[in-house]
C-alpha cells in the first residue's frame, strides 16, 4: 500500500515514535518483591560494611533488620534468595544439639555464664486438663506414710489457701513439694545421688502420686513431663518462683510480648497474634509512635508480658533463638508504611502466651533443645517421646 510522502516523512522523523505501541511490562510477582526487598538489604550491608541493626534510631534500617531476620526463619524464602545472595546473608549458625553444647561450648552464643538471669514478670494460672499415663509405675510399699499429705494438700486446694501454678520452670522442682500432672497430684520425696549418664550428670526423684505409685524419674524426665501439662501447688499468697532483682544486677535488656491494637480484620482475625522481640532500652521507648511503624502494624500495641535479661547473656541471640522455636507459627502481613510502600514485619506469630512462656524458661536451663513449638497442637512438644 502506497502511503503519502508527507506521512512517510512522519514515521521516518523522531515524531514517528508515537506511533509504536509500548512494550507490555511483566506482571510483577510475589518472588519479584521478595528479591526487591532483599536486595535493599544487600544495598544497605555494602553501604555501611555492616548488618541493619534491630535497634536503629532510623525506622528505615530496623525495618531492613526485621526483614532479613524475618527471611532468615522462613526456609522458603531462603531457598527462592540464596541464587542472588552475594554477601552470604542467608548464612545462619547451627542450633544446638545438646545442653552441653548449648552452655559448655556456647557456639550459639546464648550464655557467657549459667545461672536464672531470665527473671518472668507473672505467672500464668489455669485449670490443669486430664492426659493419658505417660510413664510405667511401681506400688509404694510404704503409701501410707504419705497418704496423709495428699489429703490435706488436696483439702486446702480446695479451701483457697492453696493454688496451681502453672509449670514453666525447672526452678519449680523441689523435694518435699507437691504437683500435678495428668490430672493427678504426685509429691517429690527424694533424690539420689548424681551420677554421669552418656554426656551430662543425671539424678534421680523418688516421685509418689496419690493414687499410690511411685516411680524413679531423672529430673530433666519430670520436668519435661511437667512442661507438657503440669502445675505446682504453691501458696495462694505466692506470686513468682523466680528470683528478685539486686543491686548487683546488670540488666541488659528486656525481651517483650506484644499484642496489637490494630481494627484491620486481617490482623484481628489471627488467632493469638504475638510479637516477640528485644530492646536494650525500656519497651516503653521501644514501642514510640508504633501506630507510624510499619514493625508494629501501623497500630498501638499492648504490652501482655516481659522478661529481664541479666548477667552475661547475648541477649539478640537469646531472641534469635526463641525465634527459631516458634519459626513455624510466623504469621506475613502486609502493611502499608507511611511512605506508601508495602512492607512485610517480622517477629509477629500466631502462639498461646503460655507457650512464649515455657519457651523463655525453659531456655535458661538448656531444655529447650529437646522440644519445639507444633502449630497444630499449639503448644510446646519434645522432639522425641523417649524419657
């Protein structure tokens, strides 16, 4: 088709450009924003020769900082970045197999020493609920001269003058007292002798229970049982079974339980939605202005619980730690920042307060290595059901 000179004259002049159609752009997918986002980090490591820190004054690099740690947990994620991962920043040490290593040759870096530094705010009180029988038992040939106690442990429960405690600590085992597990109350009455079993000094408790039996547990084995689904009987007066702050004290920082504020039903409609994190300055200061964070979901939060970290713990790996725990309850949501960009917080899980709890007590005396958070059980579970 023969066109006129004037409009071949047009197409062949840098006007002519207007007439070719513009190239579609590719829909911009998930794996594309997760790679943009990284690559802000990667960005920020080789600017400043250094990781973003989770306590940065400037909101922009603890955003950055709650990302990377919030990629570093999320296995997919990992896997999808570490083709582009140039810096290494996906590398994270390896979790403690045993207490030994855990405290002996602290790779992790948790402690500098040993010791109940992690001090629990409250305790958590509830109505024990019934269990199988876990555990093989023996008749107590000589019931009789405990049959008493259990009678008047169970006669002043019942009075008020004495109440359950929720079990969340080893700290809560001593000889003479009385619990409940499975539904059933048991008492302590002894310990023999400590002796090396495989890597690690082991004792065991002669355990009575009220209906008669005993058996001869180690004491990691009660405790773990007790961590399941166990009470102390304490003093309807007790408040704490931790120990008091001193003078002598070093506080390092608090890690802090936070429940949002915010009315998006994307947010309410998230069973037990929990933030989990750390702050060496007062959480006060921490959660400023957090309805203008994205961190925090661009809403006010509520402060539900906290720990005291003292003594001569890395406190972030402490969190890092507690984080790897509850690695498969973490809950992505999405929030607008006050820049307009979306953005992606870490550190928000879908988990049972009690089960932080148990996580953060029973991380000061090394159990913690044996057991995990299920989802689907939402609570804490040993990793193997061998005593």
């Amino acid at each position: 088709m023969d066109l006129p000179d004037e409009l071949v004259e047009l197409f062949k002049s840098d006007d002519g450009k207007m007439f070719v159609p513009p190239k579609k752009q590719a829909p911009v997918t998930a794996d594309d924003r997760l790679a943009s986002s990284f690559q802000q980090i990667t960005d920020f490591v080789k600017e400043n020769d250094r990781l973003p820190e989770i306590e940065a004054k400037d909101i922009s690099e603890a955003s950055l900082a709650a990302r990377l740690n919030s990629i570093r947990i999320d296995k997919g994620k990992v896997e999808s970045l570490e083709p582009i991962d140039e810096l290494g920043l996906l590398a994270m040490p390896e979790a403690p197999k045993s207490v030994d290593e855990l405290f002996e040759g602290n790779e992790f870096g948790l402690f500098g020493g040993v010791g109940d530094e992690i001090l629990k705010v409250k305790n958590v009180l509830s109505k024990p609920r019934p269990v199988k029988e876990r555990a093989k038992r023996d008749r107590a040939k000589d019931f009789d001269q405990f049959r008493a106690g259990f009678i008047e442990q169970q006669k002043l429960l019942g009075e008020g003058k004495l109440k359950l405690q929720r079990y969340v600590s080893v700290e809560q085992l001593h000889i003479g007292k009385y619990y409940i597990y499975g539904g059933q109350m048991l008492r302590i009455v002894d310990a023999g002798e400590k002796k090396r079993v495989y890597d690690r000094k082991k004792e065991r408790f002669r355990v009575i229970y009220e209906n008669g039996s005993e058996s001869n547990m180690y004491r990691r084995s009660l405790s773990m049982r007790l961590y399941e689904d166990g009470y102390a009987v304490v003093g309807a007066e007790e408040d704490s079974v931790y120990k008091k702050l001193t003078d002598d004290d070093e506080i390092k920082g608090y890690i802090y339980i936070l429940k949002s504020r915010s009315e998006d039903p994307h947010v309410q409609n998230v069973k037990d939605l929990h933030k989990i994190g750390f702050t060496s300055t007062t959480i006060a200061d921490r959660i400023k202005e957090a309805e203008k964070d994205p961190t925090y979901l661009m809403s006010e939060v509520e402060v539900v619980d906290s720990y005291v970290l003292t003594g001569d713990y890395n406190p972030q790996k402490v969190e890092h730690f507690i984080h790897r725990v509850f690695a498969d309850a973490k809950v992505d949501l999405t929030i607008v920042g006050p820049d307009g960009r979306e953005h992606t917080p870490g550190e928000w899980y879908s988990v049972p307060l009690l089960a932080i709890e148990q996580a953060v007590n029973m991380l000061q005396n090394g159990d913690i290595v044996d057991y995990h958070y299920d989802k689907d059980q939402q609570r804490i579970v040993s990793n193997s059901n061998n005593e």
